[in-house]
C-alpha cells in the first residue's frame, strides 16, 4: 500500500469495473477510499506564478477537500541557490504538517537538477511523504536516442537507494511516466523495481469514458499499455485534466468550464471503477492570468490565477463532500437494480460507516461542441433504482449542480431518478437495525483486523 497515508489497492477496486448496466449485488468500495484517491498537481516552487501564495494554496486544498499532492524535488548545486533547497523544504514540511500528503517526484535523469541520492537526501528528511515517483514524462524531455536507457537506469538507481535508506526502504515507488502513448512500451519492463504503474491519460477535451476523436485512446487502453512497464502491480494516474484555454488552436483541444467540470469529476469516478488508486488532477491553480484565453498551460487549473474557484472546483468540492466517510468495512455488496439507461450507463456503489451506502449513476455522454465551442444541452433521462433492501432514507446529490440535496425520500426500497451527463448521486441512510449491525463489525474489525476483509 502506499503508506504512510494508506491507499486502497486493487482486487478490491478491479472487481469495480463491471459492466455499466447493474442489475443484482454489486461489490461496494469504502467511500473514504475514492475521497483519498483524489489529489493534485502542484508547482510549490514556481515563484513567479500564482503558486508562490502558499497560504492560498492551502486555502484551495482545504477548500476541495483534497489530501495529496503531486510534486517535484530539485536540488540546484550552485551555493546561490541555498535558499532553494531550504525554502523548498520549509515549504513542504508546512503542507505536510497540514495534513497534505506528498508525492514527490525525482528529477530528471541527466543530473541537471539535481542527481538521485541528492533528491532522496530531501525526501527523506520530509513529513508526509507518501511516494516517490520516477521521473516525469522523460520520454518527451530526453535525447531521443537514449531516453529509454536513462530512465530505466535512473528508476532502478533509486529503488536500489531507497531500499538501502532506513527512512524511505517502506516508502512506494511510484513507476515512471511518460508523454506519448507509445512510450511505455519502449521503455519496457520495470516492474522487478516499482510498486505502482503510472499514467497520464489527458481525454484531449473530450468525454473520459469513451473515445469521441477518430484514434483516440480510451483510458483502459492507457491503463494496458503502462502494464508494460509495471506488470499487474496497481497503477496510479499521476496526471489528467482538462482546461479552459478557449482560444488555443493546437495541442489539446479546450472546453468549456461547466462541461470541463462534469468530465472531471467522471473522470475521478471513472479512474476509480477501472481501478487506479490515486488520480492526481492537473492542476491546482491557472499560473499565470491568460486573458486572451491562448495558452493551456495557464489554463489547467481547477482555480483562475486570482484564486477564485472554476465551476471544476465546486464540483470536486461537491463530490468529496458526499462521499466522505469514516473507515468503513471492506467486502460489502449493495444489491440494486437500475433500470432506463443504455449499455453505456456507469454506476457505481460505495459503503460508508455505520452501515450507509451511496450509488453514483451517469451517463457517459459528450457535453461540448469543439467546432462551435459550444456547449451540447443533455437532457436528463427518467430511471428507476431499485434495491434489495430497505433503507431508512434516500437523498440525490448532483455535485456539478449544487451542493444541497436535490430529492430527498423517506423509508424506501426504490425510487425514481432523473439522469444526465453529470454524476447522480444516491445518498442511503441505514436503518437502525442495519447501523447497529455495521457499528458492531467495525468496531470487531478494529479489535481483530486480521478476521476482516482487507
């Protein structure tokens, strides 16, 4: 697991990515598991950006309700550059000490910021440090010739370092990462040295679950190719996003920012049903203000350059908010049956302490019009849920809509829904006989763990 702050790994999660149209028990992930599986790219260090504010980027993170970061450690040998390994550091230490976990990033393999045992030296003496990760995306910084040898020796350069540091020996090692599709399977098998693959699957402005451009990559062929690097360990998507850049004419295509919220958070949900452990949404914050809308680097963001949150923002706040739990039992099924949609319809069910339950349903359906730059109106689809017990009570949240409870019903064993593009969720209330129930097996759990799913 990647511990020190656990996450959940995946048979558990594999057995997720059933066939969307669900009818009959279902295996129930912990909701706090997918609340832990959302983190961010940041950039603590970019001093001229607006990431140098790093008590507004604390504020950001508190605000989504995101846990973990994803960033990168640089040791510069020059002595004028001092104050960078010391500010880095300080940096750091206070996001961690925030309740922030860190996934650091070692540089790039040539030693031009700085060589393994260097960076390992900084991250070791870090709290919070839940990961270490290969080099980003070498395979489009890299000499063309040579890359592939350079990161398949810096990668097992630094498991061979942290397995031989007391301090970092228990950490995970993230694989690396790469920028073309095809990459993985030029640099080959590295699985004898990572814990976890890696994955940037960018959905090049459109919908997350299914190809919409002629050649496009779907995310489960992402996740088979980066196999080739890391085997059957579980993987982890380190990037992915979408931005607003309206007036971009190459590179990855923009869309708007309700459209661009609703993808995201199914991109989370998606991720999560396909198995990943950790999406790492990029990224936090626009660097830098684009008011000609030109440019996606300064675009990514989930917050504009003054701070303000992005319909993506609320959205992820939203979604977290439903579906953040205490520990719950590992091993539960919920028995539903959701009948109305097509082949193509994603649901999705999570178990929460004391013995709740919340079911995400939508509709994997395209939301923006890139030719008009547009965005395509979805109508809602009329569905019944039906389940195999009672519950006590029923609330619908919609996370891109708002985040108050759009119906809310009393005792029921079924009810009647309206479903979109964005995710619906089903918020379930145990009855008391069912909460006893699920107090009296936590509370076993924690006293004999080893009886217990895992």
């Amino acid at each position: 697991m990647l511990s020190r702050v656990r996450l959940v790994t995946s048979a558990a999660l594999a057995a997720l990515a059933m066939a969307p149209a669900q009818a009959g028990a279902a295996p129930a992930a912990p909701a706090d598991a997918f609340a832990d599986s959302v983190g961010v790219n940041t950039h603590v260090m970019y001093s001229k950006t607006a990431y140098w504010d790093l008590e507004r980027m604390r504020t950001a993170l508190r605000y989504l309700g995101v846990r973990h970061i994803r960033d990168g450690v640089r040791w510069y040998t020059s002595p004028s550059y001092g104050w960078y390994r010391d500010e880095q550091a300080k940096r750091y230490t206070s996001l961690a000490r925030s309740g922030i976990g860190l996934n650091l990033l070692m540089p790039w393999p040539n030693g031009e910021v700085g060589t393994t045992r260097q960076a390992l030296d900084v991250i070791a003496g870090l709290p919070g440090v839940v990961s270490v990760e290969a080099a980003n995306e070498w395979d489009l910084q890299g000499p063309f010739e040579t890359w592939p040898q350079e990161i398949r020796a810096q990668t097992r350069e630094t498991r061979a370092a942290m397995k031989a540091d007391p301090k970092l020996r228990r950490t995970p090692f993230i694989a690396p990462s790469f920028g073309r599709n095809g990459s993985p399977v030029t640099a080959g098998d590295l699985s004898a040295h990572v814990d976890f693959g890696n994955s940037h699957p960018y959905m090049g402005g459109s919908r997350p679950e299914i190809g919409e451009f002629p050649g496009q990559w779907s995310i489960q062929r992402h996740i088979d190719t980066l196999r080739a690097v890391s085997g059957t360990k579980p993987f982890v998507i380190t990037e992915t996003g979408y931005h607003t850049a309206a007036n971009q004419t190459d590179r990855q295509k923009p869309v708007g920012a309700d459209a661009g919220a609703a993808y995201l958070v199914r991109t989370l949900l998606e991720h999560f049903r396909l198995g990943a452990t950790r999406t790492y949404v990029y990224e936090l914050v626009d660097q830098y203000d684009d008011p000609e809308l030109g440019n996606q680097e300064a675009n990514f963001g989930l917050f504009r350059n003054d701070w303000s949150p992005k319909p993506a923002a609320t959205a992820v706040r939203n979604l977290l908010a439903v579906l953040r739990s205490g520990r719950a039992l590992r091993g539960q099924s919920l028995d539903y049956t959701v009948t109305g949609g097509d082949a193509n319809l994603r649901t999705m069910a999570f178990t929460k302490s004391g013995g709740g339950f919340t079911l995400a349903i939508w509709r994997p359906e395209v939301l923006w019009n890139h030719a008009t730059k547009q965005p395509i109106a979805v109508r809602d689809v009329p569905m019944t849920v039906t389940f195999g017990k009672q519950f006590a009570g029923a609330q619908v949240f919609r996370p891109t809509r708002g985040s108050g409870a759009f119906q809310t019903v009393g005792a029921t064993a079924g009810m009647d829904v309206a479903v979109g593009a964005d995710p619906v969720l089903i918020d379930l209330r145990p009855t008391a006989g069912d909460r006893w129930n699920a107090q009296l097996r936590e509370w076993w759990c924690r006293v004999a763990p080893t009886t217990c799913p895992r």
